[in-house]
C-alpha cells in the first residue's frame, strides 16, 4: 500500500477517534441546555414558602410583559411570573399543583394565550376567505401544539419529585417522542433549545438564593412591524380546540376544588395586523365565553391602550409582546387592577425578605436603563441576538448603572 493512503487512512482514523472524545461531553453540554425558562420556574421554587400574594401563570406573553419588580414597587404587593415558553393549557392544572404547594397566592392571575393553542376549527367562509384560511391554518397548525415537547420537558426539569411530577408524565405517555435515538443522543431531545445555555446562570442564582429580577425576559424589536387593523365590534366567537376547551375546564375544577378563590384570567396586550390576528381574536371571544360561564372572571387587555398608556408603535417587540417600556407600563396598570380589585394590601415581609424586594426595585430601575442604552452603544448585528434575561452578563451591566 502506497505511503499517501496510508497516512489517508490514519489521519481518517485520528480524526474519528477525535470525534468520538468530544461526542460524550459536547452531548452532556447540549443535554443539559439551561434556559431563561428554567431560570424564572427555579426563581419561584427558590421564593420563601407562602410569600407571594399573586402568581401570574401563562407562556411568553407574560414574562415579556409583565416585571414582579415594577408591580412590587407600585403596590407593595409580591407576585412572581409562573411562565414559560409554548405553555398549553394542557399542562396548567399540574403547574396549579406545583404553585400551590409553595405558595397561597390570593389571587392567581391566568394569562390565556396557551388555551388557544391546537388546530383551527372547521368554519364555513366565502371561497375567497377558505383560501386564506388554508394558509394560516398552515402556520398556526405548526406553532401551536397543545402537547409541545419543549414545553413539558421545561417543566419537567424544573419540578421536583412529587406525585404531581409523576401523575403529568404518566398523563402525558401517549405524547412524549422518546426513542433509542433520544437516550444514546440524549442532546437531540433538546434541539428546541439550542439558542442560549445558562447553566452559569442558573447556579449563580443558586448561590444567591433567590431571583433578583424575578425571571425578567425581554429583547429589542427590530423587524419593522406592521399596521394594526380595526376590529369589527359585531365580531362573534369561534370554537376552539376541543381537547383545549376540555383541558380549560378541568383547570377551572381542579383550582376549585384546590380552594383557590380568586382567580383572573386575562388577554395581555396583542397587536392585531391581519386576517389571522382577527380569527384568533375570535377564538379568545370563545374562550372568554367559557371562562365567564364557569363563574370566573375574564378582562382582555388585547386592544388596551389609552388606560395603560401602551403605544402601539413603540412599545411592542412584535406584535404577540410587549418590549421593556411597554412591560413597565402594563405592569404597572395590572399590578395597580388587581390590587383594587381584589382589595390587596400591601405584602407583610420579614426584614431581610423586604430588603430583597426593595432592592429589587433597584434593579428593575437599571434595567430600563441598560435596555435602553444598549442599542446605542452596539452594532445592529448585535442588538439583533440580544435577550435581556436574569443572567450573569445583564446582572453585571445592572450594577454599573445602579452605581451611577
């Protein structure tokens, strides 16, 4: 054998022994990917048992809207956001569960966007809507899962052993997709979150002992967004998913038979801009609908603007949240709602547990100005993968405006 294929065949043989060394840590790396989702859902286990007054459950919509730091700091009251990505109304009777045996909020506030996930309902329409129909089902159908893996896996990280814990995966066993694949490659189960690892993060905040901004989340709008649309007033409800549906009535049950007495769903503030937006605005109609025969509550915050003082050009990231500012007012109108609402008084604390709080008002306030700032001193590029999470980096970028 001449001498070049034998140096061909060991280099070959070099480099995929090399591969096979960094496959094992590399896929311990990618299994563990570490998310703002299991920051904020960490953040609220490491809270002291029974000191939060209001919980807010829901998916992105509420972590990007809505500051536990600026509603504190409007009305004294503790709250913490139980939110996480994709979160389908599916999963929120085991998150009541796993709130409940830490907390006794008095209110518990349900932001209701994960109970219109699922397909869209036959409708009957003129040929020429059907076929924008078709396009949207398309799009939603692909978004909108009611049994999201990445959903249920961040929320199985995050829960502790319990029978709560055990009861949703073996609910849950008819939809999970673990295969041979999934526990030999263990970090492909995980693609969905390959954007950020924050397992620094996660343990910084372990050695602190508690969330300093309360699972705060936000990001830059960069994409040029457009117009909203009128929304006919005649408009009248569509159905629903039937399984959502079924799964939103169990919820309403089993937080009754919990014993929890107040509970608020709501619609966060959505920008509406097309055919799309006002069907599923149509949808949220019928889940009000069921939400207000149960006996329980419903305010949707969809069209708000003058109350809160919400612009619609410069206070959205896109048009399902709200960027930092926006977040700043809405919190303060919701937290400042529920407060009167409910006739809440301001949160009795023990010393040191008020100190955290009232420094927390400190980091929110460098927050909008980090937030702010941020695009004027960096490249477009960089501004474009920014996220401004509860982590290390943005911590420290606090403390320097908190220093001024």
């Amino acid at each position: 054998m001449k001498k070049i294929y034998k140096k061909r065949i060991i280099g070959i043989v070099l480099m995929l022994a090399a591969l096979t060394a960094l496959f094992f840590p590399l896929q311990e790396y990618f299994g563990n990917r570490i998310t703002h989702n299991h920051l904020r859902l960490e953040g609220f286990y490491l809270e002291k048992p029974d000191s939060l007054d209001v919980v807010i459950m829901g998916a992105s919509e509420v972590y990007y809207g809505y500051f536990a730091n600026e509603a504190y700091r409007n009305t004294k009251v503790t709250s913490y956001p139980y939110a996480f990505s994709h979160n389908p109304v599916t999963l929120w009777k085991y998150e009541l569960k796993e709130i409940l045996r830490q907390q006794k909020p008095k209110v518990l506030v349900v932001e209701v966007n994960g109970a219109g996930y699922g397909r869209e309902p036959k409708i009957k329409h003129k040929k020429s809507r059907k076929i924008k129909r078709k396009k949207i089902k398309k799009v939603s159908g692909r978004k909108r899962k009611l049994y999201s893996e990445l959903a249920i896996r961040i929320l199985e990280d995050n829960m502790p052993e319990s029978d709560n814990k055990r009861q949703m995966l073996k609910d849950l066993s008819h939809v999970r997709k673990d295969s041979m694949l999934d526990k030999c490659i263990p970090f492909l189960k995980f693609h969905g979150q390959f954007y950020d690892n924050m397992s620094e993060d996660l343990s910084e905040m372990r050695k602190r002992g508690n969330a300093s901004m309360k699972g705060i989340f936000s990001r830059v709008g960069w994409r040029k967004q457009k117009k909203e649309i009128e929304v006919p007033r005649d408009l009248k409800s569509i159905p629903m998913d039937p399984t959502a549906e079924k799964s939103l009535k169990e919820f309403i049950a089993v937080s009754r038979e919990m014993g929890v007495k107040n509970v608020l769903f709501v619609r966060f503030p959505h920008k509406i801009t097309d055919e799309k937006g006002i069907i599923n605005y149509q949808r949220y109609l019928r889940i009000k609908e069921v939400v207000e025969a149960s006996g329980c509550q419903y305010a949707d915050f969809t069209t708000l603007r003058e109350e809160a003082g919400i612009s619609s050009e410069k206070d959205f990231v896109d048009r399902e949240h709200l960027n930092a500012n926006g977040a700043r007012k809405f919190t303060t109108f919701l937290s400042r709602y529920i407060q009167a609402k409910y006739r809440l008084k301001s949160t009795v604390l023990p010393k040191d547990e008020k100190e955290k709080w009232d420094k927390g008002t400190k980091y929110i306030d460098a927050y909008y100005k980090y937030y702010n700032d941020y695009p004027k001193k960096h490249s477009k590029l960089k501004v474009l993968y920014k996220t401004f999470p509860e982590s290390i980096s943005v911590l420290k970028g606090l403390k320097q405006y908190m220093q001024k």
